[in-house]
C-alpha cells in the first residue's frame, strides 16, 4: 500500500548523515509513483513533489545536522498542508436548530453517517433530529429508522409519498417546536450525479437553509471520490467532507486530494460499519498513519521533556558497561510513567517490533507490584539479577505478596527493558538536535 512505499521510499535517507541532490530526487521520484499508483490526483502530487522537492534541496536542509530526518519532516509537513493543516470542525447556528444537510451518491454512506454524527454530537450535549428524506430507495426510510433506534434518536418521517423539500421542511418546523438542537438530513442519493438529484437537493437548500452541506464519499472509490466531490462543491456547494470506508481496504488517494482539488476540508471520517466508527479528521495523524511514522515528532519531544539529560547520560554509561541495576530500572520506570502509556510510546517509534514488548503494560497498580517485588530483593539480588535462582525467586513471591510467575515476568522484562531504555536514553540525548537515527 501507500504507507508501504512511503516507508520505503524514506527508509533510504533516515540515518543519512549526507543527503545530495540527487538523493532526494530518487527520494522523490519514488514517492511520486507511490501516490499516483495511491490514485491521488495528478495535478496534486505534481504540486507536491514540487513543494518538498524545492524544500528539501535547500540549504537549510543540506547543511542540517540531520538532512534525512529533515527531509522526512518536510513530507510529513507537506502531507498535512495538502489535507488542509488543521482539524476543521461542524460549525452551529447562532439560533437552533443547526440544520445539516447530508448528500452524496447511492451507497457513499449517508444513512450510516447521518446515525454516527447524530450520536457524536449528542456526546458533545447536542439533542438531534434525524430526517428522512430518501423517498426513493426502497426500505431508505426503514434502514434510517433502524439506525435511529439503536441510538435512541428520533427519527422524522412522513413516508414516501411526501415530496422531500416538504418533508425537510416539516421537520424543521418540528424540530423548532421541540426544542431540538440538531436537525440531520438524510438525502436520496444516485448512482451518479445526474440534473434530477442536483435540483432535488438544491430545492431542499433553498427551503431550509442548512448551517452545513456536507457531503459523504467513499473513499474506496479513490480519484472517483474526488471527481464526485467537485461536481458537487460546483453544483449545490459543499461546506465539509466525510470520508468514508477508511477502514477498509482504501488506496488513499481521496483523502490526500480532495481537499486540494475542492478546497473544502474533510471534516470526519468513517472507520467502520458500526455507529461508533467515526472520528473527527485530523490532517496530521492521517499524514502519519499514511507514512506510517507514528508521530515520530511528539514522539522526539515526549523524550525530551520526560528525559532528565543528566540521567541520561548516567544511565548511557550504565549501560554501556553493563551495571544497569534493577533500581535504575525502577526508577526508569517512573521517568517513563511520565510520557504517558508505555504502548502508545512504543507505537509512535517507526519499525518498532510491538509484538517484543506486548506483555509490557505499565499501568499503575503494576508499577506498584514491581515496585514491591524489587524491594523484596536482597542489594545484591538488584544488583546482579542473574543469581536470582529458584529458591530466591520463592522467597521475593512471598515478600512481596506476589507469585513467582510474576517475579519470572519482572525478571525478563527488565532484560527486554534494558535494550529500550537504551533506545530512549539515545533519543533523550539526540532528541535537542534532532534524531539521526531512526
Ligand atoms: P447511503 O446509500 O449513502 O445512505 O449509504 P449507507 O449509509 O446505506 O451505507 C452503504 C454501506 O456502506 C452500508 O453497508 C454501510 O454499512 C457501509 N458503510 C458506511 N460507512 C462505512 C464505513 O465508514 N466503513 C465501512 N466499512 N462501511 C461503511
Ligand atoms: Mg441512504
């Protein structure tokens, strides 16, 4: 996929001490087939390459200390530019109910949205109104229905005899008298765009006056997505984007261009059938999730606010000559405790083996069962684990109050420890100048 040829793509320059010219252009060359066989929209990956390559062959980059991570950042950068830099949120009239105007082909995903922002804004305090308005699908009415009862939120209908401009006009109406703060639309969709939905849904405009159109697309369907989506924004206008189906198996291409080519954000997306797979779009973790970095940058600036440099270093030396001792690693733990969940630490570092530190969880109550199980160790126990045998092991269970399996556990996770605190202890110390290594 996508994150794969990115990956590999970057792979060559991570570490560079040295980056030519002509790195960086084999760097880009690849990464442009990579979002083109992505099916992101030509134009955008051209303006793209163009951006990072004039960056990334400037002095600033050649003459860094680190030219391959600055590199790096300058597409994760440039990636998060494209999808519109910042998370682009549903606005709300001044005077209730906000209308929102759901819209898109047949089977994008609009029913199923119009449930899950129904139920996240309800989250947020908001009272919703779902409506139905597809009179021509059979069974559109029932499915919205449906959807609506699992969630406990109303759902308006007058059947499908009704004329849909009338139907969303009586559901303001509605709305109004019963003090909802949310009225959510669920439009007809087609096949394709054709004059007959476009005038359908821009006589609903006219009659209700949405606060928001938003538009529904399945990302599966990659450039088409994209294609859709300007028809659209230059029929009836469009105010955000929700991107379905990202949890399948999508190419990525709608979610890098749609925003370049319409000029409209993405304002959500959908990451499964259930009413709970939806999220809120934010361009900088997609731009990760697509280079399949993690967030090596916060990653970079968690390690330097939690990493005393002065330990470090102390503890680079105990390394280095193998005296790390199970107080140092106690108190490593603390400084970790302090970068917040160890899984989500280990996830953000790219190329990181998780299934090594899998039974690795810090959480509270077992730091405070090591803790007791390293106090039940004699000095030199905690100096020189390798003499813990059998019988010791025994004797730490029961002054500890805990069992000689969990003693066994502590013992071999401190040796998986030790090679990554030598991993943070690097990046504590690299982290003020940047990573050179990764
Ligand atoms: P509509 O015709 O635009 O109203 O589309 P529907 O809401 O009926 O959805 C069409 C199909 O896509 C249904 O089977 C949904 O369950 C499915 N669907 C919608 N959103 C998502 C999503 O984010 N992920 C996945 N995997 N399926 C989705
Ligand atoms: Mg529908």
């Amino acid at each position: 996929g996508l994150s794969g040829k990115l990956q590999e793509a970057m792979k060559k320059l991570r570490g560079k001490g040295r980056v030519t010219e002509k790195d960086v252009k084999e760097m880009m060359r690849e990464i442009k087939l990579a979002l083109l066989e992505a099916d992101v929209n030509f134009k955008v990956v051209k303006d793209f390459i163009g951006k990072v390559s004039e960056r990334a062959v400037g002095q600033e980059v050649l003459e860094s200390l680190t030219p391959g991570q600055q590199v790096i950042k300058i597409v994760h950068e440039e990636l998060i530019n494209l999808m519109g830099s910042a998370n682009s949120k549903v606005t709300f009239s001044s005077k209730p109910p906000t209308i929102y105007m759901m819209v898109g082909l047949q089977g994008s995903g609009k029913t199923t949205t119009s449930g899950k922002l129904a139920n996240l804004l309800r989250k947020q305090g908001k009272k919703p109104l779902l409506v139905a308005c597809d009179v021509y699908r059979p069974a559109a009415i029932k499915q919205l229905q449906v959807v609506g009862s699992q969630l406990g939120i109303e759902v308006f209908s007058m059947g499908d005899k009704t004329n849909p401009v009338d139907i969303a006009k009586a559901a303001v109406e509605y709305a109004k008298s019963r003090q909802y703060d949310l009225v959510i639309i669920d439009t007809a969709g087609r096949l394709h765009i054709n004059e007959e939905l476009m005038e359908e849904l821009q006589n609903i405009k006219e009659a209700v006056r949405p606060q928001e159109i938003l538009l529904v697309v399945d990302s599966m369907t990659g450039q088409d997505a994209v294609n859709v989506a300007e028809s659209f924004n230059e029929k009836l206008g469009v105010d955000g984007i929700i991107l379905t189906k990202l949890d399948g198996d999508t190419r990525g291409g709608a979610a890098l261009s749609v925003k370049a080519v319409t000029g409209k954000p993405i304002k959500f997306i959908g990451m499964g059938e259930k009413l709970n797979d939806i999220e809120p779009f934010f361009p900088d973790r997609m731009a990760s999730r697509i280079l399949g970095m993690g967030d090596v940058l916060s990653l970079i600036e968690k390690a330097q606010e939690a990493f005393d440099e002065k330990k470090a270093l102390e503890l680079e030396k105990k390394m280095r000559t193998q005296q790390f001792t199970l107080e140092d690693f106690l108190e490593q733990m603390q400084q970790i405790k302090k970068m917040g969940p160890l899984n989500q630490l280990l996830a953000m570092i790219p190329g990181f083996n998780a299934n090594v530190m899998k039974d690795i969880e810090l959480d509270e109550k077992k730091m405070a069962r090591v803790e007791a199980i390293i106090k039940s160790m004699t000095k030199e126990e905690r100096n020189n684990p390798s003499i813990i045998n059998g019988s010791r092991r025994k004797r730490i269970a029961a002054g500890s109050g805990t069992t000689v399996q969990e003693v066994n556990k502590l013992l071999k996770e401190f040796e998986e420890m030790k090679k990554m605190m030598k991993m943070m202890t690097e990046m504590g110390k690299r982290g003020k100048k940047g990573l050179k290594k990764f």
